[in-house]
C-alpha cells in the first residue's frame, strides 16, 4: 500500500507497522470481549474498520494491491472478497458503536488482561521473526516435492487465448475476431494481430523456482533437485543480509558438511559482485546460483536461512540462529 500511494519512504517501517496494527487489533478485540474502555474501543474500532473499507475497496476498483494480506498465507483473499468482509464488519461496528451503552464490563483487572493481550502475541510475533513461524503455509513447506509441484496436475485448466484481428475496410481499421474470417472480406487488408488472454488456467503450486548459475547462464535447476541430499543458503538480497548468520554458518556448518561430503550452495538475487562486496570475500566457501528474489522470500523467512533437500523434497529448513550443529543425525532422520 506504501508503493501504490507513493510512500516509498514508509517501506522501511513497513514491518513495525505490520506488527503495531496487529496488536492494535487483538487489543480493541479484547477490550471489546471484556467491556473495557467500551467508548474509546468503538471509535478505535469504527475508524480502523472505514480505513480498511477504503483500502480494500481502492485494492479491488483499482485493481493495484491483489491480495489484501489479512490472513497471510493461510488463507488468500481476492480484492473484491475483501471488500465485502468489511462491509459486513463495517455493518457490525455501526451497530456495536449504536448500541454501545449496552456494553458493560465483565470482569475487573482491566489493565492486566489488556497487557496479556498484548504481551502474549507481541511475544509471538517476535520470536517467528527472529526464528521461523510455526507454521509453514507456503509452497515450500518442510515436506514439499518441488519436483512434483513444478507439475501441472492431470485435467488442469489452461490459458485460454483469442486473437484479436484489425483489417483496414474503406479506409477504416476495424476490429474482428477469428470467428468473423475478415480476411475473407473484399477489399479488407491486413494491418495487425494481437492475442489476449481472455480466461487465465491453473498454475502449478510451484512456478517460480529456477536456479541459473550466473557464469554460464545455464539453468541447473533440474540438477540441484535431484542431488540426493544438498543443503541450500538462501539470503533472497545481499544488501539487507546478516553477516552474522552468514558467519555462523561458514563457522560452524561448512565444515561440518564438507567432513560429510555433502553439497552446499547459496542461492540469491544478488550478482556474485555484490555478494562478495557485502560478505568481504573474494572467495566464497560454496558458490552462489541466482533465483528470483520473490521466490526465495517464499523460501524461507531468513535472511540468510538453511534449506535441506533429499531428491527434491524439502527435509528441513532453519533460520541462521537455528543452524544444526550435528548434520549427521538429521540426514539420518
């Protein structure tokens, strides 16, 4: 949303805001549940609610923001379904905020279960930022068969194209479909064909995930996923990486994976320039392959972070804080 209303200079607090509407959020929630505070909670409530209506509704007229975010990867709305669930929930606040005398308070203590309420996700939150979230909802999920989800399922939908014909008639240039065979007209000449998509098909769960080496320009990606175990550092950008956890793991997991003889890349959108530039190396301990930069944030939540492959599928994954100190039992897991 900071893009789209050019805010550029919000994205860096994008994240604190994130985590400040949420509590913000679970606070009036609360409050709400328990009676507390009923006045000031309905106005708070009432003016989130229109502000939500307002961006949800510039998301679906506009079409600019896709996928409001509200539930994060668990469950993805459409900009038009969004829209209408606040609507409902606009509907409700109006009525809560009407009605809100009615409201009495449930129990005392009131500043206690305010700060649990808030204590309680605050600390959740934080930790899956500085580790990983309990649950994974993305295409990469430990247990994952990338091979088999770079597939398109048997009886798939598929893109459905029309080609859209211009001939010139008496001068004029005008627009035909194929059904209409305009070349079939007297007099009519050619002047162009566009094809439009006209209904858009089922897209694998995986669509996005090819490794180049940078060196060549080849893709290797079926070669990486059919090694029998490899073990993945993903740092999605170099320039916002943590040299900390990058020093962890060429301490600590290099070593130990090399004494097991097994293979170790790093996979980033960043050149091997600005790699080395930001590590301070002119020589890496594994070498880097480029992927996607969207890709890798699906990847993992880490910048760096550790995936582990065994034929494709994904065994485990871990932030650079969790790196495995013994690698000879989890390949044996």
């Amino acid at each position: 949303y900071f893009e789209v209303f050019g805010m550029e200079w919000l994205v860096p607090v994008s994240l604190f805001c994130s985590v400040f509407i949420i509590l913000f959020e679970i606070l009036l929630g609360v409050c709400l549940l328990f009676g507390f505070q009923i006045k000031k909670v309905m106005w708070g409530n009432l003016l989130l609610m229109i502000f939500f209506t307002f961006l949800t509704f510039f998301s679906a007229y506009f079409n600019k923001v896709t996928d409001c975010g509200c539930f994060g990867d668990f469950m993805k709305l459409d900009p038009w379904h969004s829209f209408f669930k606040d609507m409902h929930l606009v509907f409700v606040s109006v009525l809560l905020f009407i009605f809100q005398a009615k409201i009495k308070p449930l129990l005392k203590n009131e500043l206690y279960i305010c700060l649990v309420a808030v204590l309680i996700p605050l600390t959740f939150g934080v930790y899956t930022l500085s580790h990983l979230p309990f649950v994974d909802f993305r295409a990469y999920a430990i247990g994952t068969n990338i091979i088999d989800d770079r597939q398109l399922p048997h009886g798939a939908k598929k893109d459905v194209y029309e080609d859209v014909w211009y001939y010139e008639i008496d001068g004029e240039v005008q627009e035909f479909s194929t059904d209409e065979a305009p070349w079939s007209i007297d007099g009519a000449v050619f002047k162009d064909r566009l094809t439009k998509l006209i209904s858009k098909g089922d897209e694998p769960p995986i669509h996005d995930f090819d490794i180049i080496d940078p060196l060549t320009g080849l893709d290797i990606t079926d070669s990486i996923l059919n090694m029998d175990i490899v073990f993945l550092v993903v740092a999605y950008d170099i320039q916002k990486t943590n040299l900390s956890g990058h020093l962890k793991l060429d301490n600590e997991l290099v070593p130990n994976l090399d004494s097991q003889n097994i293979p170790l890349y790093g996979l980033s959108s960043s050149s091997d320039d600005e790699i080395k530039k930001k590590l301070s190396k002119n020589d890496f301990n594994y070498q880097y392959f480029s992927v996607d930069q969207t890709t890798l944030k699906t990847i993992v939540r880490s910048n760096p972070g550790l995936i582990m492959l065994k034929k494709g599928v994904v065994q485990n994954k871990w932030h650079w804080r969790d790196t495995p100190n013994n690698i000879e039992t989890i390949i044996n897991q």
